[in-house]
C-alpha cells in the first residue's frame, strides 16, 4: 500500500498529541478512502464501454495476444488489477457473469457511483455501518420497485425472447448481426430447456468456433458438431446416411504394454509373422467393430498409444466405416449424452445397443476449415437435449467476442426461463428506481432519509454514462429523464439510436428483470463490504 | 472523469491519445503500401530476418512480411488478409481507404464530434455505398464472354510485374487455367476449385516464354535410368508407403545366434518389399507414384517390369493426379483377409506419362488424363524472386476471373467506382439533417484517396485528374441522359479521364463492394477502441516482485 495509504499513515504519526483512538480512525478513513478510490478508478476503466453505443478496449496480454472486448467481465479479467480492494470489483463483475450472464459492465459502474456516494456521506461524517444498513434498505426497497414494474414473460412468445437478447447483443462488438445472432441464442436455449422449461444448463450448448468466413454464416444445428474432422488418410467415407455411431475410448493400434518391452525375432520367418499379426490384430479390431453395425466411429485421444495408424484407417474404409479421431475427453459426455450412445471403453464391451444413430454425418468444408456435422439424431424423450452452434468469423478476435457475445445472449434467455419477468432498457429502470427511492427517502428519518437519498441519486450514473457514451449532453438528458419518471411515466428511457428520451417500451428494448436485480444486489453488497473494511495487513 | 490511481501491472492508454496513436499505426501502414497500388506501382523489396529476399507488389504479401507489432496496426493487417483470402485481389485498396477513413474519422473527433456519431455515419455510408454499387454502378453480364474475363484478368495483371508487355498473354493463361479446372459434380452449379491449379516455376527464358501446357508435369525425375522414359496407355497407381527394406517396428529387437542367418534376415527384408512391389506390378500398374521412398535395390523389380516409378512426391501432387486420373491413393496394401493385395480398381489411367525435360531438370508429364483433363502453367523468368511474384499475380488474376465466374456483376475499375460513390455520398449526405452528415461527407471524401494515389503513382497531377474527374461524375449523376458517364475513370498512361468499362478496365463488383467493407470495418473496429491496457510480460514481474 503505497500512494494514499502511506501518506494518511504520516498524517497519524504527526498528529501523535491526539492519542492512540484517533490516531486508529485516521487510519481507518485513510484505508477506506484508499480502497474507494482504487474501486472506483476500475469502475471508471469499463464506464465508456456501457451501452449500445459504448466503445471497446484493446488489452494486450502478457503473451502480446490482442484482444478487443466490450464485455465487461473479459476486460477485467484480462486487465490483471493489483489492488486488493479493485480486484473485489473484478470478482463482482464475474459473479455478475456467473448468476446473470450479462450485465458485468453495469454492475460495476454502479458499484463504482455506490462508491462515491459512499464517500460523499463519509465525508461529512456519517458512520460507515450506518451507510451500509442504509444501503442495505435502499436496495430492498429497490428490488421492490423493480418487481412492480416488471411484466410478466411468455415463454411460448419467441419474439419476446428475441427482443430481450437483441437488446443484451446490441451493445457488442457483434451487434450489426444482432438480427442474426438473436433468434439463434433464443432457439438454442429453448430447444435445452426441456418441456417443462424449468431451467437451462447452458452446458448442453456448444459452441464450435471456426475460422473461416463472417459471422453472418453462424448457424444453429440441431445435433452434434464436432470440431474434429474426419479421417482421410486412406480415401475413407466423409459422408455416412443412416449413421450408427460408436464412441470408443481404445485404440486401433498395435498393443504396447504397461511396461518397457521388446519383441526378440531369432528367425527370418518370424519377421513375416510379426507383420502378419499386426494386421490381424487391427483386422479382428475392426471386424469386431463392423459387426455391431457400427458405421461411424468416434475415437478418444490418447497420449499413450497412436489412436488409429494407416493400416487401421485402411482396414476402416475398406469397410466404409467413418472414423473421426483427437475426441477429447471431456467432449466424452457431451458426445454421449447428445448420441444417446454409450462410450465403450474396451472392445470386448462392443455391441450393438451402445451406438448412437443419426440420419446423417457428414463431414463439411469451409475453405480450408472442416468440421463433422451430426444430423437426425434419433432420440428418446426422457433424456436432456443438446444443440450445437457453429459460430464463424473472418479472425480469430472477431471470433473469440462473438462467442462471448452469444453467451451473453444466451445468458438473458436463461435469466428469464429462470424468472419470468421482463424491464424495459435503456436506463428506464434505472431511472424509475432511482426516482422512487428519491420519493421514499423524503420519508425516512434522520441518516436514513440522506442516505438513501444519496444511493437513488447514484443510480443515475447508468442513464448519465449510456447518454454520455452515446454522444448525447448527459445533463440534459437526464433532467428530462427524471422529469418524466417523476410524472410517472415508467417506461420512458434513453433511446440511443434517436438520440432522444423516448417511450422505451414501444421501441421494444427490454431486459430481463433478473438482470438488474442481480446487477443491483451484488454491487450494494460489494460495497457495504468495501465500507466495512478499516484496515489492510499486508501478509507474506 | 480521471481515472487516476487505476494500478494495473503494465502500461494503459485512454481517451483521444489511445486513438490518435492507433490511427498514426495505421497510416503508417498504409504509408508503406500506398506506393505500390496501381498498374504503375512500384514494387517493394523485403528481407527477412534470414536474408531471404522477396521483391513483390501484392499488398498482401508486403503486409504479411511485415510482421506489424502494433496491436492496431495487426487489426487493420488481419483484416486486409481476410480480404486476400476472400476476394484474393484489393487487399492495397483495404489497408488505404481504411487507413484514409480513420484518419479523417480522427479529425472529427478532434473537432468534438463524438466518436459513435463518426461510427454511424460511417456505417450508414458503408450501406449506402454497397447499395449503390449493386443497383446503379455494376453492369451484370448474363454470358460471361471470354473477352470480359481476360479483361478482369488483365486489369488485376495491370497492377503487377506481369503488367507491361506479357499482360495479354498472361491474363489468357489465368482464363484458361480457372476454365481448365471447372466441375460441375455438385448440385450448387459449376465450382471452379483454384487449389488445382498447377503452377510450376522454372528460372531462365523470359517471363514472355511461359505457356499453359496441356497435361500435368511432375517435378520429379524417374527413380532409375533403366526405367522406360515412356509408357502408353499409362496405368498409374498412387502409394503412399515406403518401398524400402521393410524395416521392424519399434519394440523389436533381432537376436541371432548363428551368422548364416543375417543373410537370411536381409534377404527376407528385401523380399517383402519385392513382393509388395510384385503384388501392385501384377494389378496392371506401370507407373507408380509413392509419397514415401524407394530403396535403389527394389528399382530392378520396376526396371524388370518396365514400369516407371518416382519417389518423394508431395501429397499435393498426389491428390491432384488422382482427381485426373480416377487413381486413388493407397496408404496400406493389407487385405480384409489379412494378407496383402492391391486392387486394379485403384488404378487411374491416362493416356500417355513420359520424361521430359525442361530447362536442366527432368520432369515427368502425364498427358491425356481419363477423368479430368488438367493443365500446367509453366512461368518462366530470369530469377527466382521474378517468378515468385509472377506466382504470386497470377494467382490474384484467377481468383479474380473465379470472382466474376461466380458473381456476373463488373464495375469499371481506375478509380471510376470510387468517383462514382464519392459523388453520390456527397449528395447522399446533404439530404441528411442529423449529425451523421459530416461522417458521410468525409467518407465520399475518404473514397477519392484511391483515384488521387493512382494518379500520383502515376506521375500525373493528381489534384486536376481528380477534380476532372469529380466533374464528370457529378454530371453523370445529375443528368440522367448521361448516365453512361459514370463509367468514366482514369485513363493512366494517358493522364486523362476516359471510359474505362469501354477500354476494358473492369473489376469483379464483388470485389470492390468487399473493399468498402473490410476497410470500413477495419476502421470501426479500430475507432470503437478507447481504451489500449498494455501488459508486462509475466517474466518481468516475477523479478519485479523480488
């Protein structure tokens, strides 16, 4: 702790007259300032990527990689803060990612105005506890408003769904394929969530990224894609109707032993033998294989033993059978669950009730890049579905924030399987909660009204960056916010693309409530962490 | 709001000064290639770390030697490659016009307008401006006749080495290579695979000298002078393993203990192999490719056969004279029996392989394939660093003349679609009252960077050429009588405006609609960044914390 903290502990030293107790609290107010200000310039970090119009930050990595983000979570992750007060906030902005998905820009600038009216109320002397508890009723009475202005949310109604993650994709890096990247994050999550739709585990989607092409050739394919490709070595099929599929997990190989061995030949005749035998091993393999009916073959990598050899890759397509190698083995499960298929881990396990079937795997080629695609994959109806999404883009950058980018959208249809309620965007929320806390505070006696006066006020910090970061006068823009919200016009928010307030409900941005709870809840709770810390030990 | 006090472990730049380095990255960048566009560009020399030099005229290539550090600068030199392997020609034109619209992009900045209204009004006008090129400027051609396609070819040609006096010649080459290699076995129409073109350089004779030749030549001599130096009709089979002493696997160990036997034990060696070679022999081959190798004792068995064998051909080879031939290539000769065999089914035919000879090496030809009929451009030129870049612009040519097989739209090329746009930009903005207005109108501005740096290229006074230009277009637009006009580009060798779709200069329209948008998107993608967090290298701060 060097900077203000080291200075603020001269300042206890000079004023040693005035006795041990005060000499503490300055300590406690310096580390405190200290700790505020070091979260607060990382909330200011991310402020102007906030929005649809937010601008994005280039981070070159200790490799020298570049990488240009909007999302808010990436940014701090990657930008390796020191201090440990900043380094909460980078925790918040993943917890954000983790309950919400999206959001992480968001919960971080709040955190960051909470912070400094925090500091405001400091300075005049109010006791931290009494911060925190009044921030603590500030949030409740939030949550409140919140829920009164949501509106419920059909999930049958998929162009609500749709509007929901356009309005999370449209302050990406992607969003001119918003229209595109949308309804795919919305069919991918509804077509996990099970009948019941009582939630989605986004780890039944996966998400194959390729170089090649734009973005624009995304696709949604309901089965399995594999990002591995087809072996075609020796000529063997690439393309495979009526598919049974078999997952193993042992090699068509030579054997080896555990142990260090060699196999000693005395005789010119053995030689032909051992040859021989090689081939006849691999060929009882395959046979073995074929006779279950299998047609397509997965193999799981092996650092031990070659997975397949030319001669087993040979043998494999001259009885047409598929094989497709390098399958990882955390892939293992997502296969199996997908195929409905059993992995089979040695070949005496072998049969015919473990493979999976599909009308169709063929293996598809976009310049120089190839994946295997599994289509018509029959299932039963009890078992959890998957999809699969092929994300394409023209570089490796503009790949990596397209998949963060779907998350995300993913991510908000998740929110509102999870709870079905819907916000309008564009700061409308924001706004409103702010203004009804401003209402309530009049209300609240002593600390209490003041403080919670100053967080309404500090959420305004949303609706003033997204003006700001739009290029619209942010003073303006606010005052007529907080006019029409005041007159009760609810819905009223910042419509960016107009450059004007309007009413954001008609203009069909909206936001899952979930969102913006979870976005409130965890940065109050950040900060009344923050406020409760008087001291920082530094350990080795 | 300062963001003072941020302790990041490394450096961090924001606000105007993050941009206005990445905008002088990318200038500098564009600095470099400005040079070089034009059929009067000059050309770049560049050598690497090794020594190697490479004398070139593709942008592409200069940008892909330069090994950019600048993280900005790598965004403007990924994207510009996105374009090469898109479109394969233009990528000169992506990095000037991107560099040209962020530096204008930055000015307005500066003059406070805020960078998402610069943003905007660039994209608006990026949409605007493929729109018009769609419906307005491109010419679709129903029957694609040969002359409009040696045309494109030239005008890529134009720019290049190949340029001068051999462009007539050479853009007949690239048309008849890309025809050469049309299929039409998928559904989706008639695919022209460039990846089977085969190009074979060889040094000495001018570069006027290179020819198309009818069938495939084979860099790779026979495996032994007894071989027959040609067989017809040619039975050729494709192995893709060793023909050497059959060799133990690993694992294996040979233990004797009577002398006598390592003869036994070598001839044994020998005798696999033999009888592989027997075994394919004996299925009708003589010719026989393999990838691998072939020991000098197995060559008596081809010479005995006479069949002709080569050794260490490249897989690339292989794929190609299999698609020809109708041969597939066989990795392993192992039954479903268990024992070895090969299949005369396998085998690809053609009419007739021989050994010629071109310059000092001795090359294979195989004539009249059965499948397929395929072609060989043989370039020649006085060094290797010529014949590189001949490579090099020919390959741009056939990927231009596969752009217009496939799209049917031409435009007019030397600078006539960037006038033509510029001027309906210009108009395009005024009819707008927000504050996108001014982007739009530096962007038509941004557009006539391609026209002025052909014109300085070119040794004419760009600032007249240009502004004739402008004139002409302007009347194009405004006059509906005269609207063949707005074909009109320069005529460079001239210093004159001219009609250039008339004079044969045109473009594939897909080509110069993906310029517009990879530069535009190049240049967004640089102006969204606001903020550059440069890290320290992790070895660093393990001997900081020390």
């Amino acid at each position: 702790m060097d900077g203000p903290a080291s200075v603020a502990r001269g300042n206890g030293m000079s004023k040693e007259s005035d006795g041990f107790l005060s000499r503490v609290s300055e300590r406690a107010k310096s580390t405190r300032l200290g700790n505020i200000t070091a979260a607060r310039s990382v909330a200011d970090a991310v402020r102007t990527s906030l929005g649809p119009r937010g601008m994005d930050k280039m981070v070159q990595t200790e490799t020298g990689d570049v990488l240009v983000t909007n999302d808010g979570a990436t940014i701090l992750e990657k930008m390796n803060v020191q201090h440990p007060a900043a380094k909460t906030l980078v925790q918040l902005s993943k917890a954000q990612d983790i309950e919400a998905g999206d959001g992480t820009t968001s919960v971080v600038v709040i955190c960051g105005a909470l912070l400094e009216a925090s500091l405001e109320l400091l300075e005049i002397g109010i006791h931290p506890t009494i911060i925190s508890e009044c921030f603590q009723i500030g949030l409740d009475k939030s949550l409140g408003v919140l829920e009164s202005m949501s509106t419920p949310v059909d999930l049958e109604n998929r162009e609500e769904l749709v509007r929901a993650a356009s309005t999370s994709l449209n302050s990406k890096v992607v969003a001119q394929h918003a229209s595109l990247l949308a309804p795919l994050s919305v069919d991918a999550v509804l077509s996990i969530a099970g009948d019941e739709r009582q939630g989605a585990d986004l780890r039944n989607i996966r998400v194959v990224k390729k170089l090649a092409g734009t973005v624009d050739e995304t696709e949604l394919i309901p089965g399995l894609l594999l990002n591995q490709t087809a072996e075609s070595g020796a000529s063997g099929p690439t393309r495979i109707e009526k598919a049974k599929i078999a997952l193993i997990q042992f090699q068509l190989s030579p054997p080896k032993t555990d142990m260090e061995n060699s196999v000693v030949v005395q005789d010119y005749a053995a030689m032909d033998r051992i040859l021989k035998e090689e081939r006849t091993y691999i060929l009882q393999l395959v046979k073995k294989i074929k006779a279950t009916g299998a047609n397509v073959l997965l193999i799981q990598k092996s650092i031990l033993r070659d997975a397949v050899t030319d001669l087993s890759l040979h043998f494999l397509a001259k009885v047409k059978i598929m094989a497709v190698t390098d399958i990882e083995r955390d892939e293992i499960e997502f296969i199996s669950k997908t195929l409905d298929c059993v992995p089979i881990a040695s070949p005496e396990a072998l049969s015919a009730d473990k493979l999976g079937k599909a009308e169709l795997v063929e293996e598809v080629s976009f310049g120089s890049e190839k994946v295997v695609k599994v289509t018509g994959i029959s299932t039963t109806p009890d078992k959890p579905k998957t999809v699969s999404v092929l994300l394409r883009g023209s570089s490796q950058m503009v790949l990596d924030e397209a998949e963060r980018s779907i998350h995300d959208a993913m991510c908000v249809v998740r929110c509102l399987v999870k709870k079905r309620a819907m916000i309008p965007g564009g700061a409308a929320p924001e706004m409103e909660v702010s203004v009804q806390l401003a209402k309530l505070a009049k209300q609240l006696p002593g600390h209490q009204g003041f403080c919670v006066g100053k967080y309404a006020k500090a959420l305004e910090v949303i609706p003033y960056t997204l003006a700001e970061n739009a290029g619209l006068n942010p003073i303006e823009i606010v005052t007529e916010l907080r006019k029409l919200h005041a007159e009760g016009l609810q819905t009223y928010g910042i419509n960016v693309k107009k450059g004007t307030v309007t009413d954001i409900g008609e203009e069909q941005v909206v936001m899952p409530l979930l969102v913006f709870t979870s976005a409130l809840s965890l940065a109050t709770e950040a900060v009344r962490m923050i406020l409760k810390i008087d001291d920082i030990v530094m350990t080795r | 709001m300062a963001s003072q006090g941020l302790s990041v472990d490394g450096e961090r730049q924001h606000g105007q000064d993050v941009r206005t380095a990445n905008v002088t990255a990318c200038v500098a960048i564009s600095n470099i290639v400005k040079s070089s566009l034009g059929p009067v560009g000059l050309d770049k020399m560049l050598v690497d770390q090794v020594g190697d030099v490479t004398v070139t005229n593709d942008g592409a290539t200069i940008l892909k030697l330069l090994e950019v550090e600048h993280p900005a600068a790598k965004l403007l030199v990924e994207l510009a490659e996105q374009q090469d392997e898109e479109v394969g020609d233009g990528t000169t034109s992506v990095v000037i016009l991107a560099a040209e619209l962020l530096r204008r992009a930055n000015e307005l900045v500066r003059s406070r307008i805020h960078p998402t209204t610069v943003i905007a009004g660039y994209r608006l006008a990026m949409r605007e401006a493929c729109k018009y090129i769609k419906s307005t400027l491109a010419t679709p051609i129903d029957k694609l006749g040969r002359e409009a396609l040696v045309n494109a070819a030239k005008t890529s040609l134009s720019s290049k080495i190949l340029g001068s006096a051999e462009s007539d010649l050479f853009a007949n080459i690239a048309v008849d290579a890309v025809m050469a290699t049309k299929s039409s076995k998928k559904e989706d129409g008639e695919m022209y695979p460039l990846s089977s073109i085969h190009m074979l350089k060889a040094q000495g004779k001018s570069a006027s000298e290179s020819q198309i030749m009818q069938g495939y030549v084979l860099n790779a001599p026979r495996a032994s002078q007894s071989m027959p130096t040609s067989v017809s009709p040619a039975k050729i089979a494709l192995l893709g393993f060793d023909l050497r002493r059959a060799k133990m696997k690993m694992g294996v160990t040979v233990t004797l203990n009577n002398p006598e036997e390592i003869n036994k034990i070598q001839e044994k060696e020998i005798d696999l192999t033999a009888l592989r070679i027997q075994t394919v022999l004996n299925a009708g081959a003589n010719v026989i490719f393999t990838t691998k190798g072939i020991d000098d004792s197995a060559l008596k068995y081809f010479s005995g056969g006479n069949a002709i064998a080569c050794r260490r051909v490249t897989m690339k080879d292989m794929r190609r004279i299999a698609r020809a031939t109708g041969a597939t290539l066989q990795l392993n000769m192992a039954d479903l029996n268990g024992d070895e065999s090969f299949d005369p089914s396998m085998l690809g035919h053609a009419e007739e392989v021989y050994e010629d000879k071109i310059r000092d090496d001795t090359v294979m030809m195989i004539k009249g394939p059965k499948v397929q009929p395929i072609n060989t451009v043989l370039l020649r030129g006085p060094n290797e660093m010529m014949c590189d870049e001949m490579q090099r612009s020919l390959i741009d040519a056939t990927s231009v003349v596969k752009r217009m097989l496939d799209s049917n739209m031409v435009v007019a090329g030397g600078g006539a679609i960037e006038a033509a746009v510029s001027t309906h930009l210009e108009n395009f903005a005024t009819m707008l009252g927000s504050r996108e207005q001014l982007a739009i109108a530096e962007f038509a501005e941004a557009l006539l960077v391609i026209p002025k740096t052909l014109a300085v290229n070119a040794a004419k006074d760009a600032t007249d050429l240009v502004a004739k230009l402008r004139a002409v277009h302007s009347l194009a637009q405004s006059d509906p009588t005269k609207i063949s006009l707005s074909k009109c580009g320069l005529d460079l060798a001239e210093g004159a405006v001219r009609n250039n779709f008339n004079a044969g200069v045109i473009e594939p329209a897909v080509g110069k609609i993906k310029v517009i948008q990879f530069a535009t998107e190049a240049a967004l993608t640089v102006l969204r960044i606001d903020d550059l967090i440069k890290l320290n290298k992790k070895e660093n701060t393990g001997e900081a914390l020390e």
